[in-house]
C-alpha cells in the first residue's frame, strides 16, 4: 500500500471515529434532556390544588379555592346516553354545595360526542339542565394529549393509587377535602348512587 492510501485510509478512519464520538454525545444530551422533561412533568403539579384551569368563559379558575370541601370530576358531553345525568349532578350540587363542589369537563374523546365549542356547550348546559356547578373549556381526557390534570387522575405515581382514566364519557373522580383521590366510578353509576352520598357526607 502506498503512503498516499495509507494516509486516506487512516483520514477515513479518523473521520468515522469522530462521527461516531458525536453521535454518542448526542444521544447522551438528548436522553438527559428527554429525562429532565419527564422529571419536570411529574413534578409540575404536586398536588390537585396546584391546578389551574379556564373555565367555559375563559376565566382561570385556582384549584386551591376548593380546599375543604369534597370534589367530584366528571368527564361530560352532551350527545351521550349519559348525557341526562346532568341533571342529576346538579341536583347533588344544588343540594350539598356548602360541602361539595362539582367540576365538569367537555371531552370530545369517546363517539365525538361533545364537538360544539366551549360557547355551545355553556348554552346546551344552562337551558336543558340549569347547570350552575363549574364548568371548564373543552379538553382531552385521554390518549397523547391527555390533559395535565387527567394525566394526575389517572397516574398512580401523581395520585397516590389510581391508574385508571375515564373510559367513556360521565366517569367520576372522587377527592376528599384534602385534594386527596379517594375513588373512581365509571359512566354507568348514577350521580345520586348511595355510595356517592355516603362518601359526600362522610
């Protein structure tokens, strides 16, 4: 081999070598990065009432304004079978809001069974059932952008227990007045279902 090729030949080694230092210090950074992200997402919302959300009017709303009383999460749409049990949720509002509050959540997750805007909803809400407990812009209570404080509600390692996220729409998740996660229903128990009253006047 001539001293010519040698040269090339050690030039393309070296040239390898160097891309493949690269890649590695790269893949390295982008995995701290990929970490840090993840660290920071767990750790963004310590607790239910470090939650800030818009409601229908586009007013934020502190999670922190709920201490002391218990909380039932609700997953709504308005073109469901489950759809009347609006009125039920407000009559267990209306009937035990000095220890109670309710936090509705349009969801177009399941049959697309909620896919009017945050202003529609507000109306089919108020005239069919009066709705007066909370209500909060249109989210995602599943899948990739499954919502920050759906991601707590159904992550056991943010919550404390649950690893279970709503399954159709009118699932309900049940806090106590700590912000504590003390049970979930599915859609098919009814709002005014014993356990549920038992739990409120616990």
């Amino acid at each position: 081999m001539t001293s010519k090729n040698k040269r090339i030949k050690n030039l393309v080694f070296l040239g390898c070598l160097l891309l493949l230092v690269s890649a590695y210090a790269i893949s390295k950074t982008h995995s701290r990065v990929v970490k840090t992200e993840s660290i920071s997402e767990n750790t963004m919302e310590k607790s239910f009432f470090d939650f800030k959300m818009k409601d229908l009017n586009g007013k934020e709303v502190d999670f922190s304004t709920f201490k002391g009383k218990k909380i039932i999460i609700v997953n709504v749409a308005s073109k469901c079978g489950y759809t009347p049990q609006y009125e039920a949720l407000q009559k267990l509002y209306s009937e035990n809001s000095d220890k109670l509050v309710i936090l509705g959540f349009p969801a177009n997750n399941f049959g697309g069974q909620e896919p009017g805007s945050n202003e529609e909803i507000q109306t089919f809400c108020s005239e069919n059932y009066g709705v007066t407990f909370p209500m909060f812009e249109k989210v995602s209570v599943k899948g990739f952008d499954k919502h920050p404080l759906y991601r707590w509600l159904s992550d056991a390692t943010m919550n404390g227990w649950n690893n279970e996220e709503p399954s159709w729409n009118f699932c309900k998740y049940m806090l106590d007045e700590k912000g504590e996660l003390i049970k979930f229903f599915p859609s098919k128990v009814e709002p005014l279902d014993q356990e549920i009253i038992d739990i409120i006047n616990a």
